[in-house]
C-alpha cells in the first residue's frame, strides 16, 4: 500500500497487496499481488495470489481463489470463489462463478450465474445464463438466457433460451432454442431442434430434430427423433413414437408402442395402446381402441369401446362397450350403452340406441335406431326402428342360439 494517500478502512496482507491503492476504501486484499492494480476501486474483497489482479477502478467485488478475477479492471459486482474462476471476466458486471474454472473465459458477458466445477467455462460474452453443476453449460460462448441444472445439463448448448434441470438434460443441444427439460437425460439427445418441453426422466431423451414436442412423465416419447408436434402426458405416453406427428396421449401407457402413425389422439388409461403405424384415430375413455394396430380413422369414445379392433377401420363407437367385440370390422357405427357390442366382423352396420343390435356378431348392412331394436338378430341387410323394433323375432333368435351353445 505505498502508493495510498486518502483511501481508509482497507486491509493488505502479502506481498504487493493493493499496491497501487490511492484514495479507495474498504477494500481487503490477501495474498500475492492481490488487487495489486487498484487506484480508486473500493468495496472489493480479494483472497488468493493474484486474485482481482488486474482491478483498476471497479468496486463490490469479490474473488477468492488464485487468479479469481484476475483480469478484470472495471467489472463491478462480481463474485468468484474458485482457481481461475471469471478469470477473463475484463468489464462485465453482475456475475457468479463458484467453482474451478467456472466462467473461467467470460470476458464482457453481464448477469451470469456459474456454479460448479467448470460450469460456463467456455462462455464469453453471453449473458443472463445459469449454471448449477459440473460442466453445466459448458460449451456456450454467446447464448444468453439459458438455465442449466445438473451435471453436464445443456453442456454442448451454444443458443438461447434453453431450461435443463437434472442431470444430462439437454446434453447434446447445441443450436436448439426454447428448449425446456425437467428430469434426469430429458431431451438427452437433441440437437437442433427448438420448443420442445420434456418433463420427466428419459422424456424425450432421443429426440434430435424433432420440434414442439411436449412430454410430460418419465419415458414419455423417449424413443422420438424426428416426429413434431406430439403431445404425451403420463407413464410411458408415445414412448415409441419416433417420426409419427401430431400425435395426442394422456394417460398411462397411451399410444406408447406409436411408432410412425399420425394424428392419432388417446385420452385415458392404455387408449391406443397397440397403436403402432395406424393414423386419424380417436379414443376417449379406459381401454379405448386399446387393441388397434394399423387401422384408421376409428372414433371410440367411452369404456373400453372398440377395445378389441385391430386392424378394422373407419368404425365409430360412442357408449361405454359399444363395438367392443369388433376385430376387423370396418364402417360401423354404434350410440349407446352396449350398442353393436357383440359384433366382431360384420361392416357397415349402425346402431342407435341402449343395447341396439347387442347380440350381432358377423352380420352386415343392418340398422337399428332405438333401444334394443335388433337386439338378437344374426343377419344383414335389416332395418329397424323404434323401442324392441323386430323383437318378435326374438324368440326364433333364442332358439338359434341355445342350439348352437348346445351343438357345441
């Protein structure tokens, strides 16, 4: 402290410790050459050999570590605690690095956050970002805006607005932008790709390229690469979709084995769960279409509802078992409780009403409008309409089917 006329309250232990001190106050300097360049810098705190070395005029520092901040001359607000950490750090204000090497090549980049061994040591001029973890954001140099939490979370990112929280999240993102990823290797994989929300472990975690993806629950679309615009909400929702496209799921195990069908949508428990390259498809409700493989265009709303379908298209359930017995049937349609909940193969039937044409089975062409019209009947080409229409019959349809139960 030769050099100090006027500066007070400062404190310098160890050889040239605010040497060139003038007229600042309340700085402490311990260690070797520690703010040894400070003229009317004050409020700074340096412990280390050679930490805040370089600091001229800049105040409400602090740098503990050999070379903290060592080349910072007007920087102002700076904390490093760590070997080298923010050692570039020349002008830049309001940033943190706890760690070695943390932010260790920051040079004018304002407001970052680094915590962990080498966090942010490739950053520059990039501001606003945050870093929790060893290697967090590691390779950005310019991005700005971006969080980081957990070990190597967006380590190759280089772009903006990215959040990553667990470890190896967003790992291998280097240009994507708006990325958000909660859980341990969520979007693991992505590259480029941009507004993707994973949300869960391994969610999304082979997605490259793929864009406005949301998966929320732990293997959720883990197996996407290239598909876009795929929502999947629980437990293994879409979990082997890879380039099918705007695909919906919500529920447990929903369309998980998907693989490269399209605009298909499950709403509850193991709807779609058989789905695999089928497209245009739609089940609401526990088990809907949770047989379908390769069919399209079938509508099931209700429990269980076409529930047996595999590869028959185009049909229409709405009722709690309607069309629930239906394997490759295709063009039916059935409202109601029941309705066409015995049919397996028959096509283009309709049946409108509770328990309507109940008992058919591999009959095609008929329609029954009303509570159990055609409920018995075993045949195609019928037309009935209103309350038990054609259940004289009724009794004729019995005997045929004691018969067959007793020939069996």
């Amino acid at each position: 402290m030769d050099g100090n006329t006027t500066g007070a309250q400062n404190t310098a232990v160890g050889r040239g410790a605010l040497d060139l001190n003038t007229t600042a106050d309340n700085n402490t300097a311990i260690g070797y050459n520690t703010l040894d360049a400070n003229t009317t810098g004050a409020l700074n705190t340096a412990v280390g050999a050679s930490a805040l070395g370089g600091n001229t005029t800049a105040s409400n520092n602090t740098a503990v570590g050999a070379a903290a901040l060592v080349a910072n001359t007007t920087g102002q607000k700076n904390t490093a605690v760590g070997n080298a950490a923010l050692d570039a750090n020349t002008t830049a204000d309001g940033n943190t690095a706890v760690g070695y090497n943390a932010l260790t090549a920051n040079t004018t980049g304002a407001n970052n956050v680094g915590l962990g061994d080498r966090c942010l040591d490739s950053n520059t001029t990039g501001e606003n970002n945050t870093a929790v973890g060893q290697h967090a954001l590691g390779a950005v140099t310019t991005g700005s805006f971006n969080t980081a939490m957990g070990q190597g979370a967006l380590f190759l990112n280089t772009a903006d607005d990215n959040t990553a929280f667990g470890n190896h999240c967003l790992l291998n993102n280097t240009s994507g932008t708006a990325n958000t990823a909660v859980g341990e290797n969520a979007l693991n994989d992505n590259t480029t790709a941009n507004n993707n929300t994973a949300i869960g472990k391994s969610a999304l975690e082979l997605n490259t390229t793929g864009q406005r993806n949301t998966a929320v629950g732990s293997i959720s679309l883990d197996s996407n690469t290239t598909g876009s615009f795929n929502t999947g909400v629980g437990y293994t929702t879409l979990g082997s979709n890879t380039t099918g496209t705007e695909n919906v799921a919500f529920g447990d195990a929903s369309l998980n084995v998907n693989t490269t069908g399209n605009n298909n949508t499950g709403l509850g428990t193991s709807t779609l769960q058989s789905n695999t390259t089928a497209s245009n498809n739609t089940a609401v409700g526990y088990q809907a279409l949770t047989s379908n493989t390769t069919a399209d265009y079938n509508t099931a709303v209700g429990t269980r509802v076409l529930d047996a379908c595999t590869t028959g298209g185009s049909n229409a359930g709405v009722g709690s078992e309607c069309l629930g017995s239906v394997t490759t049937g295709s063009l039916n349609s059935a409202l109601g409780v029941s309705a066409l909940s015995g049919l397996t193969t028959g096509s283009a039937n309709v049946a409108v009403g509770l328990q309507a044409m109940q008992l058919q089975t591999t009959g095609s062409n008929n329609v029954a409008l009303g509570k159990d019209a055609l409920r018995y009947f075993i045949a195609s080409n019928n037309t009935a309409v209103g309350f038990d229409a054609l259940q004289g019959a009724k009794t004729l349809q019995l005997l045929k089917i004691l018969r067959s139960v007793i020939n069996h």
